[in-house]
C-alpha cells in the first residue's frame, strides 16, 4: 500500500491515546465520528449498528448533519433500517467494501432511484458507505457501517485506505463497548416493561366480550396510549393496497372533537397512502409498515421545519399544537405487516426505553390476532397464554443479565488480581530502615496506590502514594497509568517536583472527570535527609520521641490544570523515627456519629508509638475497625510506613 495513503504513526498513536481508559459505547461512537469527519472532511455522517437480536435491522447510533438539517439529527438517532431494502448496504456489508452512493450517473434499478432520492432530499453530493469491520481479517464480525458524505465535492480516492486504517483502530473498542452496553441494561426499565405488560395481560382478559370492532379498536388505542404515556392513537389496516384509518382514541376529552375531525382528514381519498411500491413509501406509517419497523421521535417540535413526503407534511399541519411525540408501530402477523399502531402526545415529550420497544413488539404481535378474532373468546384465552409466555422469557432475559453480572463480578476479581500485580512484590532492602504497609481497596479494584522506587545509588530510596478520585474500574485503570509512569519517568524520580510535574504533564485532559491526589519523598541514608512533595495529599505524619509531626507543605491535584506548582520541603530523620503516609480513606472513615476517625488518628499513634512500624500500622487497622464497627468501608484504605532503626547508625558509620 502506498505509504501516502495511510494514516500516519503519529496519527494512529494520537487516536489510541483518545481510546485508552474509555469503554462506553457512546463516548467510543462520538470519538470515531469526530475522527471520521477530521480525516475526511465530510458534511456529515451516520453511524449504524447491527441489532443483534434482529441481524437484517440497522439501528442509527450516532449521527452528524449540516447545519440546515442540524434538527433532523435528534430525531433520525436511534431509528431503524432494514436492509433487505437498501440494497447498497447489504453489498456493503456482506462484500466487506466501501460503496459509492450513486448519486450523479444513469439510475438503472429501483434501489438506485431510491437512493437518488434521499441524497437529494439530503443534499448529498457525493457519499460512501464503509463496513465496520475488520479490513484485514475476512473472519471478524462486521458491526455495523457508516454513511458517509459530502454536500458539495467529492472524496479523493486515497481517502478510502486512510478510513479502513481508522476504523480498524477502533473495531475491538466497538465490539467491547457493544458487550459493556448489552451487560449492564437497566434492571428498573425491565421491572417497569413487566408492569405494562400485566396491565396489558390484564386487559385483553377483560375485552373477551367485545363484538363491536370500532369500540375494540377504540379500547385497544386507549389502552396502549395509556400505560406509555400518549394522549392520542389511531389505527390504520391495510385494505385494497392502501393504508386505511380504522379508528382514533384520546385520552382527552377536550381532544376527542379533533381525532374525529383527523380521522375524516385521512379518509379522504386523495389523503389516504397506497402501499404499493416498498421502494418509494407515500408516509412514514408506510415505510414503517414495509420495513416491520417502529419510528419514534420524542420531541417534534422541529418537524415542520425538515424535509419530509407531502402527506406527512400534510397531516403535520391539521395536527393539534403543541404536537410533543410521535410513535409510529407496525402490527405483524405471521411476518407480515397489517396495519400501524400510531400514538401521539401532546402535553409533554414521551420517553421509551429500548425494553419498551421490545415489549411492544411482543404485544403488538397480538393485535391481529385479537382483531380477527374479536368474537372468539377461545383465541382471547390464546393469546393470554402467548403474553404469559413472552413475560416467562422477559423474566428469563432478566435472569440471563444476572448472569451476566455475575460473569462481570468474576472479571473484576480477575481485574483485582492483576492490580495487586502492580504493587511492590517486596519492600527495599536498605541496612538502617524498615518498611511495611497496609492496603484495603473498597471494591475488588481500587484507586489507591503506593510504590517503592529503588535507585543504582544503593543509599536513596522513594516512596510513593496516591490516591485517584472515585472508586471500582475507572479509578483502577488510572492507577495502571500512573504506575506505567513511574516506571518510565527515569532519572525524574530522583527530584520530586519533577515526579510529580512529569505524571502531571501526562495525564491531564486523559482522564476527564477524575483526579489524583499524590505525596512522593527521596530518602537519603548518607545524610539522613527526606525530600518531599505533594500534590493535595493527606500530610504524612513523623512518630518522633511520643510526639506525632505532620509533614505540612503546598500542592495541587494532579490530573485538573497542566499550569501547577509544587514545592519542596525537607527533613533530617533520626534513629527510631517512624513515616506514615496514608490516603483519607483512613482519617475520612466515619463511625454511625458520622465522627471521622481522623480526630481519634493522634491518639493512636501516640498510643502505640514505641511499637515498630509493623505493630503500630496492624494497630492503627484495628482501632479503624473498632471505630467503625465495620469490615469493609466506603473508600479505600493505603497506609505505607518507614522506620529509621538504631542500625541507621551502624551503617552510616
């Protein structure tokens, strides 16, 4: 490959720096779109992933438009595209290239002209669509794609290799964010989707004795727009090749005058959409009725200012005002589509989970049934046992999340396991002094962490302890880069003002929202002198003759502003000294008084200040437990300690 056509050392190191410590999916989706719209300078872009319940469905993750269709973009988020009708995706996806959108040459198919027509509408000048998948591995799974495009040229033609280079940098953070996402779903909105689904359960049973449709109709859109939060519904079947209003509800009455006067509306002739042509819908009620697919805007307040067909257009415009949000469903029977449930809001926007969507899908799929067999109590029993059955699998999806908790669970011990792999093995062996240390983390990872720095010269010695704000994995893995960072700072390490600039330098604006706290001292043996620096951190403590010396000085938190400054300070330790450096998990652990155990700490101390370093820490441990009356506590727990023996001066002699 010609080396110009490809991204750059520089370029792929400074994207992995941006993906490093980031696991959500919505960050790594807008990390990839704003790196795809740099390298390509492109008008704007959408980004689809595949469902992985429904392999044929495209779901629209994330998304970029000009500034004229800028309020499109809120909308069309989240909204679905079946590919057996794009055929231009589907190659995409299964021949694993990039596609040029037809946009300015001869339109010989029916998919082509249809594309033509939504470029026009989007004012595409020139677009390509890109798999996301692996460009160099025919076995990955492909994840989705990206439509790309531009308003007014065209992409240069050594573009393309730079755009599979990117997305290849981000396929394995996609597949691990998409695994993140599915594992932590929300519990509450499954326990809130299985009460809609009782008070659905609960209604069919009690329509069994309905004979009259309309009045069936009219309850169904009741109830529907009921339980999710809508004010009004209509009903729409299709009859003769054309999409018929059947019926319209509100939950209003001051707005039962205006679904009359809706329904007359879309029963004239000339306002009523044909459905005979899947390739060029009259409606967004037919291209969700063709697609088997839902479309949700949750706030349409835009809408009248956005391209959209005329008969959309025109129902827009008798619509009541405020018009908040619009559901539109798709009714399925035996995989074909009979009709669209639609239901509007007007007093405030609606809000629908994804559990929402898959638990309407479900109950949708018994309408039909229900409609064609409105006097047939026998089929009512029917579809009861059908609902009780789809709510057994929804408790079994709730089960499998459990399990998948657990399986997270495990993956944090593992995560614990190698922290402690980062921690000193072994303290320094230095004549004259003493080490030990106690480390408790809240959770299975913590943010707490403490180091030993040995230098060539065999009478220095470091000691390093930090503290990262917050708890559990993301705290964790900034530890790992601080670690990483000791270890590579070289001959910094023997200055700590230049320690603690240089991690300072390193990690601000890398881990956004998080900070660390951090103390850092040379000790020299020769001269029996500590030099110190810290950053925000808790004052280390001097045990010297019964009394209990806090080692004061100036610092800022690492991590916030790249502008700081630290200073130095020194001591001369003595024979029987003792060194605690310790994080406020220790001195902020409250007892059931909310007291902190830092106003009890002195009295420790000097309770226990002829013990050595290891007796005095231990007892220190279980003054904290008995305060606390606890064996876990709410933030983690680092002390390291340091004692100067009598043979200090052996060696110095």
């Amino acid at each position: 490959m010609d080396q110009s056509t490809m991204l750059s050392s520089e370029d792929k190191l400074t994207i992995l720096e941006k993906l490093s410590n980031n696991f959500e999916l919505k960050t790594i989706l807008t990390l990839l779109k704003n790196e795809l719209l740099d390298f390509s300078a492109a008008s704007g872009l959408i980004i689809y992933i595949l469902d992985k319940e429904r392999p044929s469905t495209l779901i629209a993750k994330e998304i970029h438009t000009p500034a004229p269709l800028a309020e499109f973009a809120e909308i069309y988020l989240n909204s679905e595209i079946d590919l057996s009708y794009n055929p231009l995706f589907s190659d995409c996806l299964e021949k694993n290239a990039i596609i040029e959108i037809p946009v300015h040459k001869e339109m010989d198919s029916e998919s082509e002209q249809n594309a033509h027509k939504i470029s026009s509408l989007w004012g595409i000048h020139h677009g390509l669509i890109l798999p996301l998948k692996r460009s160099d591995q025919q076995q990955s799974a492909c994840i989705g794609l990206v439509l790309l495009y531009h308003s007014q040229t065209k992409f240069h033609p050594e573009l393309t290799n730079q755009l599979r280079e990117l997305i290849d940098l981000f396929y394995y953070d996609l597949i691990n964010a998409l695994t993140i996402d599915e594992v932590f779903q929300n519990k509450n909105a499954i326990l809130s989707a299985k009460e809609k689904f009782k008070n659905i359960l609960d209604f069919i049973s009690n329509i069994n004795m309905l004979s009259d449709m309309d009045t069936l109709y009219k309850k169904l859109i009741l109830q529907f727009a009921k339980i999710y939060g809508f004010e009004l519904g209509f009903l729409q079947l299709a009859q003769n090749q054309k999409l018929f209003p059947a019926a319209g509800a509100s939950t209003l009455p001051q707005y039962q005058s205006k679904v009359e006067e809706l329904i007359l509306h879309f029963r004239i002739p000339e306002n009523i959409p044909r459905l005979d042509n899947p390739l060029s819908p009259q409606t967004a009620a037919c291209a969700s009725f063709f697609h088997k697919t839902h479309f949700f805007f949750p706030d349409t307040q835009h809408l009248r200012s956005l391209p959209m067909l005329e008969l959309d257009r025109k129902a827009i415009q008798v619509a009541p005002k405020p018009l908040h949000s619009i559901l539109i469903f798709p009714l399925i029977h035996n995989n074909e589509s009979i009709g669209i449930l639609q239901l509007w809001s007007v007093s405030h926007p609606v809000t629908l989970s994804e559990t929402d969507f898959e638990i309407l899908y479900s109950l949708c799929s018994f309408i039909p049934t229900i409609l064609q067999n409105a006097q047939n109590y026998s089929q009512l029993k029917l579809a009861k046992e059908m609902l009780e059955q789809s709510n057994h699998q929804l408790l079994q999806k709730n089960e499998e999340i459990e399990s998948k908790q657990l399986q997270t669970k495990q993956e944090l011990k593992l995560a614990h396991n190698v922290q402690f792999q980062l921690l000193p093995a072994r303290y320094p062996d230095i004549p004259g002094l003493r080490f030990t240390h106690l480390y408790q983390p809240m959770e299975e990872v913590g943010g707490d962490i403490y180091d030993f720095v040995k230098f060539k010269e065999n009478h220095l010695v470091g000691i390093f302890v930090s503290d990262v704000s917050g708890h559990g994995m993301p705290a964790a893995l900034i530890t790992s880069m601080i670690k990483t960072l000791l270890e590579t700072s070289g001959r910094r390490r023997l200055d700590p003002i230049e320690l603690l600039s240089y991690i300072n330098e390193k990690i601000v604006h890398q881990i956004e929202g998080n900070y660390l706290t951090a103390f850092y001292g040379v000790y020299d043996t020769r001269n029996q002198k500590f030099l110190y620096a810290r950053a925000a951190h808790p004052f280390p403590l001097l045990i010297r003759q019964e009394k209990s010396i806090p080692l004061k000085g100036k610092g800022t938190v690492l991590g916030m502003m790249r502008e700081v400054d630290f200073y130095h300070y020194e001591i001369f330790l003595e024979p029987g000294d003792k060194l605690l450096i310790f994080t406020d998990g220790l001195s902020e652990a409250q007892n059931d008084e909310e007291i902190l155990f830092g106003t009890l700490l002195n009295d420790v101390i000097l309770k226990n200040s002829q013990e050595d370093i290891d007796t005095l820490i231990r007892n220190i441990y279980y003054e904290l437990c008995e305060f606390t009356q606890k064996n876990y506590f709410e933030d983690d727990i680092c002390i390291v300690g340091m004692e100067v023996t009598p043979e200090a001066l052996s060696s110095e002699s």
